[in-house]
C-alpha cells in the first residue's frame, strides 16, 4: 500500500500552479496540466485514491506526480525527454542516400525518370540493410531537405481549343438531371 502524501505548498505556490496550467493548456501539453490538477488537489487535501478517481487514473500514478512535486518542483511534472526509436540510418549513411537521390534514378539504373516513394525504400533496403515503409521514407527525405514532388497530370499532346470545347459543352449533357416528378 502506497503510503499518504500530500504535494507540499501554500497559496503563493497554489497561483503559481494555476499559472501553470493555464501555460500548459495554451502550450497544447494536456498530460502536464492533468499532473498540475492533480498537484493542485493534493494541495487542497484530496487523497490519493480520490484524486485519481477524479482524474481517472491509476492511484500509482498520482502518487508518482505528487512524490515528483514536492521532490523536484516544477521540473517534476514536466515532460520529460523521450528518445524514441534509434535512427536506422546513420549521418554518413543519410549524406550516402542524399547523393543517390542528388544523382537521379537514372544513374542509380533505373528506368524511371522520377523517384518514387516506393522505389526510394527498395534502394534503402538494397543499399543499406533497412527496411523503411514508403511514407516513413517521404518523412525522410524531409529531414534530408528533400522535397516530394508530385507530378501534374497534363495531357502534353492535347489541343487546349479542343479540351475548352469539351469542358464547356459535352460534360454539361453527361451530368445527371434530377429526374422528373410524376403527377
């Protein structure tokens, strides 16, 4: 069983908190303002047990952000740095893929004249080992200062004059009318 405790704290400390949290909700950090409301009823002398039914969640939590509080401060409740998972690729190995991409797909061999996001992932795995998803490889090339581009769909060949003709007067007549109410 956890045992009793209780934020530590006055009226000064209970504004500042309160600032706190308004920072918090305009920052867009929702869990550090739920720890801030949980500091704060503990400061109002709600136990842990009710706090956490109030917040719903687990008893263990709430006594964790209480224990931060009142031994780290303010720094206790803020979000802490999450390393996430460990890059695939290294810098060399990224300043690599940036030349392959540089030099074109041509050059890599090829027969597009475009990369793709899907050809982009068989050289990564090809080159280098690593299986990357195709839309984990547009967030790549983000990092590398890469841009995707999308091409325009153009009928290079097609006569404008005849297009305008078309558009104007043939898709009018093959759009559907509201049929007509029988009496």
């Amino acid at each position: 069983m956890l045992p009793i405790v209780f934020a530590k704290g006055n009226k000064r400390t209970r504004v500042h908190l309160m600032e706190m949290r308004k920072q918090a909700v305009t920052d867009k950090a929702p869990r550090v303002a739920l720890r801030i409301q949980g500091v704060l009823l503990s400061l109002d002398k709600y136990g842990i047990s009710e706090i956490a039914q109030l917040l719903q969640m687990h008893r263990s939590t709430v006594h964790t952000w209480i224990q931060r509080w009142n031994e780290f401060g303010e720094e206790g409740l803020l979000e802490g740095y999450r390393s996430g998972r460990p890059a695939g690729l290294t810098q060399a190995d990224r300043e690599r893929l940036f030349d392959i991409v540089d030099s074109g797909p041509v050059a890599y061999g090829l027969q597009t004249g475009i990369w793709t996001s899907n050809n982009l992932a068989a050289v990564i795995a090809e080159e280098f080992g690593i299986v990357y998803h195709p839309g984990h490889v547009r967030k790549l090339l983000h990092m590398l200062g890469l841009s995707v581009q999308r091409p325009t769909t153009r009928l290079v060949q097609a006569d404008p004059a005849l297009q305008r003709k078309w558009t104007r007067y043939t898709v009018p007549n093959l759009k559907k009318k509201p049929a007509q109410k029988k009496p």
